[in-house]
C-alpha cells in the first residue's frame, strides 16, 4: 500500500504518517531525507525524532532514495519518507542541469512501482500560492508539483492534512 500525506509546514503530515505506520506494524523505517546543515534545521529534526519509538531504524538519505527503498523495503516493513519537499531540495541542489535529479526521480518511481512494501510519503504542499519570484524557487514548484502528480497517480491513498486534521483526497477501499 503506498500513501501520500500532503499538507502544510507543521499541519500534521509526519504524526499522520507516523499514526498510519504504526497501526500496521511495529517494524518500521524512517527514511528522512533532512541534512542538519545549520542550528534551525538540527531542532527540527530533533523535534521529529523526539515522537519515534526507538525500536523504529532511522536512515539518513538525501538523495539515493530509491536506492534505500530498494534496501529497506520489505514486506515485513513500513517505510515512511519524511519527506519528499526536502529530497527534491537537495536534488535540485546536487547539480546546476539537475541530472542527478532526473536520474534519481526514475529511479523512485521504478522502485515505487515494484511495490514491495507499505509505504507512507510525506511531502509539503508548496504550490497553492504565488509563483515564486526567483528561478531556482520556480524549477522547485515545478518539479515538485510534476511529482506530486505523479506520486498520487501511483499511490493507493492520499490525504492532505489541513491543521492536524486528514482530508482523505484518495482512499482506496
């Protein structure tokens, strides 16, 4: 089963996620794709870390995603990625002709597609406002919101957490 949870900065999409996972197994992957790369992002993730059970493994993946997957997705595991905002951030970032994102964003959907586990995907909806004003801020919307797409086509359910709150977008019966 392959969920995605979409929602606003702190709307509830990685408890929702966590809540989810548990409810299936207590065998479960945290696949985050965050680098503490200063003060305000090293609370963040210790802030998310704080409400995981420490039986659940922790992968640190910024960028080989699929590749992950491919190592921790089994049956006997839940996989929640938290999240797929921050992956696409540092794909963009990997490379000024985003190569290494093209490569990378196959690869996942190839690995999504062999659905070998359950997966949650956490990802923020970024792209109900304004087109931002700078060129790398837009080729972001773009590519995420393209993916987006694409990861709702393929997932089983998808929820948008709207202040805490899931609003089931797609549900599978």
């Amino acid at each position: 089963m392959l969920t995605l949870i979409l929602g606003g900065v702190r709307s509830g999409k990685s408890r929702m996620a966590e809540r989810l996972a548990a409810d299936i197994s207590d065998q479960i992957v945290y696949l985050a794709t965050a680098e503490a790369k200063d003060v305000e992002m090293q609370e963040r993730i210790a802030l998310h870390q704080i409400h995981r059970p420490e039986h659940w493994k922790t992968i640190e993946e910024p960028i080989h995603l699929a590749k992950a997957l491919f190592e921790y997705g089994t049956a006997e595991n839940v996989v929640i990625v938290d999240c797929i905002t921050l992956w696409i951030t540092n794909l963009l970032l990997a490379d000024e002709r985003f190569k290494t994102g093209t490569e990378e964003i196959e690869a996942l959907i190839t690995e999504l597609k062999r659905e070998r586990c359950n997966l949650v995907l956490v990802s923020n909806e970024t792209n109900s406002g304004v087109v931002p004003m700078d060129a790398l801020s837009r080729r972001f919307c773009d590519e995420i919101g393209v993916l987006h797409q694409t990861l709702a086509a393929l997932a089983d359910n998808v929820i948008l957490m709207v202040a805490g709150i899931p609003t089931w977008v797609k549900q599978t019966v």
